[in-house]
C-alpha cells in the first residue's frame, strides 16, 4: 500500500534517507510496502493515523 507523507521543504533529505520515494507526478513523499511505519508517523496525515479526524 501506497502512503503519501506531508513533508515539509526542510525535512526531505531525513524521509529520504528512512526510505520515503519522491513521486514527480503528485509531488509528494511517499512510502510503500514499509513494515513498520513509526519511522514516518510525524508526516503521516492524521486522517490516516485516525480514520475519525475529517480531512479539509
């Protein structure tokens, strides 16, 4: 599965380095098929942290 990550400017070169994948086409960070996501929870989206929270 397939996680798009909110990573700020300043913070790309350290979600490289874990193994996040940049995607030209949409922008973002990425991850994929990673087994433990803990590494990446401070740029997961909180709606996907917790189905609950609305998404603007």
């Amino acid at each position: 599965m397939k996680i798009f990550l909110n990573v700020p400017f300043k913070d790309k070169n350290i979600v490289k380095k874990l193994g996040a994948m940049w995607s030209p086409g949409n922008k973002k960070w990425y991850v994929e098929n990673v087994d433990n996501l803990e590494s990446f929870l401070l740029w997961i989206p909180a709606h996907l942290k917790n189905p609950h929270v609305r998404q603007h």
